[in-house]
C-alpha cells in the first residue's frame, strides 16, 4: 500500500526504507513495525494489520475515557495459555468455515475479540499460517492415522483436476471405510499440487507417497474409485490396486454424447446457453426479466448456467428455461430480438428432454 494512496499513512513516519520492506514508526503511541511493501510479502506485518492495531489501539484509548472504571487489564503474552487456547480456536474457525487468513486482521473481528477477549492481543496473519495451522493439521492428521490403523480395508477415490484461475493442477484423495457400527465414514486425507505430466507412472508414483504419509498399505485398499481416463486406469494397473470407473462418471458421459449425436437438440442447447449467459452478463436485461417475474406475481428466478465440471448442471438450465418460459416469452417480445426467443417447438423439446433426463438426475443425486 502505497503512503500517497491511504490516509492512514499520516499516523506514520517511515524510519528506513529497503527493498522489499518499510520500517515504519506509530507517531502516536512510538511503536515501531516492518512492513510489507508492494509486490513483496517477507516482512511480519501486511500494512493493513498494521493500521488496524492502531485504529484498535486508538478505539482502546476513546473508551477508557469515556469509561475509566472498565479499563482494559494487562495484554497476555503471545504464548500465555488463555492466549494460546484462543490461537487455536481461531485457526479452527478458519479451517472449518474456510475464511481467509485475512479475517484476522478484519476490523470487525478484531473488535469483536476486544468485547470478549480484552486481554487477548491477535497475531498477524503470519502467525497463524505458519505456526497455528500447521500444528493443527499435525494434529488432526496424527488422529485420523490413529482411527484408519485400526481398519481393516478401505476404499478410495482419487480425482485430478486443473484451476483455469491459477493454472496449478491438484490431486486428491479420499479414503472410506465401515466402522463397527457399520456406519459409512470418510476423509478427505490430500488436496494437493500435481505439478508435471499426469502419466499413468506418475500419478502411480505419487498416489504411492500419498498412502505412505498416511501410513495406509495397498494391500488394506479394497477398491479405487476413479474417472474414466486412461491414464488413471494405468495408475491402478501400475499401483496393483483394483479399481472401477466412477458409475455417475460414465453416466454423465452417456447424456453428454447422446446430447452432442442429435443436431436439432445440440443446437437447441447452445442457443439456451447464450441466453443464459446474456442475461448473467447484462445487467439492465437482468432488470427487465426480474421486473417481469414481479409483474406477474412470481418468484424471482436466475436462469443458470451449464458448467461442463458439474453433474447435471445442462438438466437444471432447462428446468429453469421451462420454469422462466412466459417470462422469457414476454422479454424476448418486448425487445423484439428472435435471438433471445425460443420457438414453440423449441420449448416442446425442452419440456421432453427434461422429462428424459429426470431419472438420470434422480440416479446421480441417490449415488453421489
């Protein structure tokens, strides 16, 4: 963050300057930090925790004189049990609810921790990436190798994808097995970078690592779940693990081949497609068609968008067409635009593949 770019910077004079880092000193209460500058991200303190400690800092002070009785105790040191205790519930808050390390330096979180915890000072972001999580994944990890040394023969699914926003390619896997209750349970052991080629030796190579770091033999896996690509299938050949397609995987693969062989309904699906992604990309047509569904006392409905990585999701683009029909009826009307209209024998068709494709959406919904 730039000192011309934020008011803040005036509670600041900077001391030295380097290359990746600033050293900085609070004019108002003399502490000094390091701080991150922009485009780097080795100093301890991001300036936005920075300038939060302060308005915090700042906010502490207000209210102590407007209420001197309630003032706030000594701060408990970084590694006093309560504070500690605190650490740890915060990095579970992060892990479970899948917030951002940012969160904790969120003013409304801070000053939500300073109601109920006044003696409790909040780590930057750091602490928690590097120490609290970390140890709390040991932890966790420990207890699942615990419970799996106990079962006798497990199950697995594997999955390798690529992220068109990062680029970076992930393997996972999933272990399931029967507890003496003969309850189903399950858990998520890796999420991880799958850098290089996804060969058959390759990924073999690396699903051996993963079920080593587990302390998990091939011999205990009963069975591997897994896509229909050829170089997982060699994964489990070259592995010695018995595996299958996944069932909805090939199901899927049906629809979307039978969908693609037929022209008329090809067609007619692409058409409903750019519709879709008109209305989701236009604001003002997305006013007309809301202001539409209100004049005819419905519900408020967006039209969905088919996601070539998500079951089903062509089966619920024509429910939603169908269900929007007169409304899209009276835009495309209004507009006097034949390419957002669907013909009659074009809604004919929709209404029936639907009705085609609803047990297949029954079946995948009962097997996932």
């Amino acid at each position: 963050m730039s000192e011309e770019k934020s008011e803040s910077w005036r509670l600041f004079e900077i001391i030295e300057k380097r290359v990746d880092c600033l050293k900085i000193k609070c004019t108002l209460f003399g502490t000094e930090f390091i701080v991150s500058r922009s485009g780097y991200e080795k100093a301890e303190n991001s300036t936005s925790f920075v300038f939060s400690r302060v308005l915090d800092w700042l906010q502490e002070c207000n209210d102590f004189n407007r209420h001197p009785s309630t003032a706030v105790q000594s701060s408990w040191g970084i590694n006093h049990a309560e504070a500690v205790r605190l650490h740890y519930v915060i990095g579970e808050l992060i892990a479970l609810d899948n917030e951002p390390l940012s969160v904790v330096e969120k003013r409304g979180f801070r000053r939500l921790m300073s109601k109920t915890a006044p003696q409790y000072k909040i780590p930057c972001r750091k602490y928690f990436s590097t120490k609290i999580l970390p140890d709390r994944f040991k932890r966790v990890k420990e207890a699942v190798k615990l419970v799996l040394s106990e079962v006798q023969w497990i199950s697995l699914t594997s999955d390798i994808w690529s992220c068109s926003g990062t680029y970076y390619s992930f393997i996972s896997l999933t272990v399931h097995w029967l507890d003496d209750h003969f309850e189903k349970r399950s858990a998520a052991l890796n999420v991880d970078v799958f850098p290089g080629s996804h060969t058959g030796d390759a990924i073999a190579d690396r699903l051996t690592d993963l079920l080593a770091s587990w302390s998990l033999d091939k011999i205990r896996v009963h069975l591997l779940m897994r896509d229909n690509g050829g170089n997982m299938a060699k994964e489990c050949r070259v592995s010695d693990i018995g595996s299958k397609g996944c069932t909805i995987h090939t199901l899927q693969l049906v629809i979307k081949n039978t969908i693609e062989g037929n022209e008329a309904v090809s067609i007619l699906l692409k058409k409903c497609k750019k519709i879709s992604t008109f209305f989701h990309k236009s604001a003002p047509a997305t006013t007309k068609l809301v202001q539409i569904q209100r004049d005819l006392n419905l519900k408020v409905k967006k039209l969905k968008q088919d996601v070539p990585t998500r079951w089903n999701s062509t089966f619920y683009l024509m429910l939603r067409f169908l269900e929007l029909e007169l409304c899209l009826d009276s835009f495309s009307e209004a507009e006097d635009d034949d390419s957002k209209s669907v013909t009659c024998a074009e809604w004919e068709i929709l209404e029936e593949l639907a009705n085609l494709l609803q047990p297949f959406e029954e079946v995948t919904k009962s097997l996932s």
